[in-house]
C-alpha cells in the first residue's frame, strides 16, 4: 500500500521499493519460482518494507525455444502475512482479477495458491509497460500525473458498482464522527490503493493497467482521490495536485479529502 505519512512529517521513502540495492531474492521464492515456471530467468522488479517481492519470469532466450513467455510472480512470505493481517491477501487480489478480466485493463492471472510453508503467491502474464514512478515517468512528471488523473477517472467510471461483488478493503483507520460521509452518489468501484506505483504506462505514456488490485471494491472516490493526490509529492515533487485533480474532472473537496488522508494514515 502507499506509506503512510511518517509521524515526524518526513516523507516515506517510495524509491526502497523500486530499488533493490543488489538484494538477491530469498531461496524460498527461486524455489517456487522454479516449481511454477522451470527453466525462467528470474529478474528482481520490486521488493517492498514488508518483505513482499515482485519477480519477472522469462523463458524463450535459447535459441532452441520458439517464443519468449514473460510472468511476474508476487510473492509474500508467510511471516509477513501473520504480521499484517489485515492488508488484502494475494487470493484476494486473485479473485479481483478474474472479475476484471474483460472489464478494466489488469493483468491476466495464470495462477494463484499458498505453498507448502504458507507464502502466498500470484502468477500473470507481464506487460509491456513501466510503473508511473519508473525513472523515466519521474523526468516526465506532467505525463504520469496526466494519465493518473485520467485513469483513475476511468476506472471509476467504466466499472458497475451495482454489479461489484467486493467491498473495498483496503486496511484504513477508525473515522471521526465529525467525518463527512460517503456521498450515495460517490459509490463507485474504487482501486484501494490509488497510488501513483500501481499504475503501469505503455510506451506512448497512456494506460496500460491498474495493479495491485487486492483491495478494490465498491467505496467512495475519495478514498482513491485522497490517496493517489497523496503519492504525487513523495514521487514527483510538490505541485502537482491541480494538474492531477483537473486530468481526473473534478474539483478537489478538501474537507474529505483530509478526512481520507487522515483514515490512510493512521498508525
């Protein structure tokens, strides 16, 4: 998920989760890697503070094999899962993607389970495409904040919240009972996790997909505004929130806007 505001008001710092620093995947997750898709490359994509990685599969680099097959493996070690129990598991993630299929750009799942020491993992097919917060979409701010206003928009728009079977999820904070609620006409299929990371950029800089959809469901857009507002800075700069609040259609509500940001970062 996005990280939550440090207490002291430093910044999170978003790049540990992109950069590796030389960390070599732990044995457990070559292992299952190598039971899930044998004789793959395994490329680090991203490791994040709880212990979660991220991996590429690639096949299709000897001469002798046809076509190259490309998977990216998320994995989530069992220790992490008892220390975070209320962040959407991978199986929930897995049945989200099966309804998007069709729907909304996501990746295609291939498969999904526990293994035998209870790390969970999630097989798709990879895209060709980039994070948002690649080095070369944080040159380019203006493009990534465009395409994440205007994606989230889409989002929100092209999914029945009448025909969602999934709450949102996503792990929030008590709300105050001087909390604006939920606008009956601001229900929508919201993301869960609307931050800048977990929109994937094709070449040309336009959509490719939404990821990390574990905890999307049915709640108010202002969760999602509120949070994907909130990445802007930590991985742009500041400034960007006007351009990202037109790019989405809508004038910024501050009063639950606070209120959302104050529900996502609580301790």
């Amino acid at each position: 998920m996005t990280p939550p505001v440090d207490p002291d008001g430093a910044a999170p710092d978003v790049a540990r989760q992109l950069v590796l620093d030389g960390a070599e995947p732990p044995a457990a997750l070559r292992a299952l890697a190598a039971r899930l898709a044998p004789g793959t490359a395994l490329t680090p994509l991203w490791r994040n503070e709880l212990g979660g990685w991220t991996v590429r599969l690639d096949t299709g680099t000897a001469p002798a094999r046809s076509a190259q097959v490309s998977l990216v493996l998320k994995w989530v070690p069992a220790a992490t899962r008892a220390a975070w129990p209320d962040e959407p598991s991978l199986a929930d993630e897995a049945r989200r993607l099966e309804w998007l299929a069709g729907r909304h750009p996501a990746p295609e799942l291939v498969a999904a389970g526990v293994s035998d020491d209870g790390d969970e993992y999630l097989l798709t097919r990879a895209l060709t495409g980039e994070s948002a917060v690649t080095e070369r979409w944080r040159a380019e701010p203006r493009t990534a904040v465009r395409v994440l206003g205007e994606s989230l928009r889409a989002l929100h728009e092209s999914l029945s919240a009448a025909d969602c079977p999934f709450p949102c999820t996503a792990p929030l904070g008590p709300a105050l009972p001087t909390d604006p609620e939920p606008r009956a006409s601001d229900r929508v299929v919201v993301h869960g996790d609307a931050c800048a990371p977990n929109t994937l950029l094709d070449a040309r800089g336009a959509l490719l997909a939404h990821v990390d959809v574990g905890a999307l469901g049915v709640g108010d857009r202002w969760l999602d505004l509120a949070a994907g507002a909130q990445s802007l800075a930590w991985n742009y700069g500041p400034g960007f929130e006007p351009l990202y609040f037109a790019a989405y259609g809508v004038d910024p509500d501050e009063e639950r806007l606070a209120a959302w940001r104050r529900r996502w970062n609580h301790d």
